[in-house]
C-alpha cells in the first residue's frame, strides 16, 4: 500500500488507516480476524479514543492484538482523548478536558485497555474551551518524557486553535483530524467559492485545508463513507444516486469498489491526506484498501465532486 509521511517527520504511515470505534460490536476471535485482515491489506495505522464503546473497544482491541500473530512493529497505534463522558448519567459528554492530570490519567487508561506500553502518537479528540496550552505542554512533556507517547496532534481544531496550541507545545503538533468525504465537502467549497456571497463561500474551518498543507500537518480523514455527522453511509444509499453512478462509473473502470473509489477521491486531494475507515468486516477492509493505490484524474475526481450535488461558480 502507498504510504504517506506523517507531519514533518521521516515516518510514514499507510494511506488507508483502520479505525477501531466499532471494536467493542466484536468478539475477540472477530477483533483478531479483522486487525489480520488490515495487516495483510499492508494497513499498519490504528486509530482509536478512549470513548469509543465507552473503552470497550480499546479493551477488545488489546485482546485481540495479545491474541494473534501481530506484533507491536505491525501497526502505529494512535488515540485520542480529551473528552469525558460520566459513567453517572450514562456516559453523557459533560465536559472537554485538556488538565494535566486529566490527559496522563486518560492515557494510562488507553495503555492499559489496548495492553501496549506506548501510544505512537495522541490527538486531543476536540477543543476544550478552557485549554491552558502551557498545562497541555506540561503533560505532552511528561508522557514523552516517560515514555508513553511518541507524536502528538490534535482532531476537529481550526487554524486559530492549532497555533494556540502550540504556542504552548513543545512538541510540532503532526495531525489533524477532520471529517472529510465525497458528501462532507466543507472545506474544500468555500476555496471553490471565493469571492462570492452564496451559503458555500463561508469558510467554517478558517482554511484548515490550506493551514495544514503550509504547516505540514497530516490530515486524517474520518468518516470517508458517511453523510452529516455519521448520519449514515452514503454508499449504496438510494438518497444519494447522483454520486454513486458516478463512483460506480470509476469503480467499474479501474476494477475495485465504490468505497475504494471515495477512498481514492480523499487523497487525491493535495493536502498530506490519510483515510481512516471504520468498518469492521474483513471483506470490506480490503475493498476500501484499494483506494490507495488508484489513481483518478482532475475530471474523474470534479465529476464525482459534482455528482455529490456540489456546483462550480
């Protein structure tokens, strides 16, 4: 699989990345077939956060890694943390929370569930609005320092955000996490929009797209296959006929399936993109695998861009 270069560092990761949040759906035996199934689809990226499955699906992936012929070499394993759901009223989010004591807490847990000794990199999973960036670079410095986490970034931050961050950081901040796909277009509209007035020429990330190009940050596409905020897969999905005749078009021409094809349309974006998909079943692992190593052409990639019920000016 192509692999691309994470932020500004000599390492690099697959271009197609397995996110882990519907783990805990699984039983071990399954957990260990899929993480398999990802390696020999030459995925070597995991991510995952604390709350996905409330924690179970971090304890069914430390299962199911201890179980199968992996090795820790195998995968750069990532999570994210910061959000803080009580167990008290049902896991309802009441807060973010970016303290010192609150993030080494958080990733001894995530060390302790996924049964590793380190994290390849941490993102802080979305903005606190009471974030003290020196308090966060206390605790990115002891967590590097102790040897927990190697690499740091960020998910769902704006520009402004980034900066202030780092600001308090001694770290170079490597990723952003940002929903992007062939139905979540935001950020690449208002560029196709400027100087206009219509809904499409606001800019709602402050330029995320761009900052992370000029800044060298990776960005890691999540939800590639779903409509709204993880409303549903727009795949297959008779809401959306437009844009899967157009990706049946391509997948049809290049032999793979529709996912690979959207798959294929994130990265071939110029940002540095990596896509994270969710699913679970082996079948569709290696089907979405194959988007990294197609390749579609400035019309290929506009028509599809189109067929989402995008237009041009």
């Amino acid at each position: 699989m192509r692999q691309i270069k994470i932020g500004n560092t000599n390492f690099t990761g697959s271009a197609i990345a397995l996110g882990i949040m519907r783990m805990n759906k699984l039983s071990v035996d399954e957990a260990v077939k899929t993480l398999e199934t990802a390696h020999e689809a030459e995925i070597n990226y995991i991510d995952s956060a604390d709350i996905y499955g409330h924690g179970k699906s971090e304890e069914v992936f430390g299962a199911a890694f201890q179980k199968s012929a992996l090795t820790r070499d195998d995968f750069y394993i990532q999570s994210k943390t910061g959000i803080y759901e009580n167990p008290k009223l049902d896991y309802k989010t009441t807060r973010y929370d970016f303290s010192k004591k609150y993030l080494i807490n958080a990733v001894d847990g995530i060390l302790s569930r996924m049964k590793i000794d380190y994290l390849d990199s941490l993102l802080l999973h979305r903005p606190d609005a009471l974030m003290d960036p020196a308090e966060v670079g206390a605790a990115f410095d002891e967590l590097q320092r102790d040897g927990k986490v190697r690499h740091f970034g960020v998910s769902n931050f704006n520009p402004m955000q980034v900066d202030l961050l780092q600001s308090g950081v001694s770290q170079r901040l490597l990723i952003n996490q940002l929903q992007l796909s062939v139905m979540h277009t935001g950020p690449i509209d208002f560029n196709i929009h400027t100087n206009m007035t219509d809904a499409r020429s606001i800019d709602h990330d402050r330029g995320v797209l761009d900052y992370s190009r000029l800044h060298n940050m990776t960005v890691q596409a999540w939800s590639p296959f779903q409509y709204g905020q993880i409303e549903g897969n727009f795949i297959g999905n008779p809401k959306f006929p437009e844009v899967n005749k157009a990706l049946q078009k391509v997948a049809d021409q290049k032999g793979v399936s529709k996912n690979a094809v959207a798959a294929a349309w994130i990265l071939r974006h110029p940002a540095n993109t990596q896509v994270i998909i969710g699913t679970m079943t082996p079948a569709h692992i290696i089907d979405s695998a194959k988007g990294a190593d197609i390749s579609l052409t400035a019309q290929e990639w506009y028509d599809i861009y189109l067929a989402a019920g995008n237009d041009l000016p």
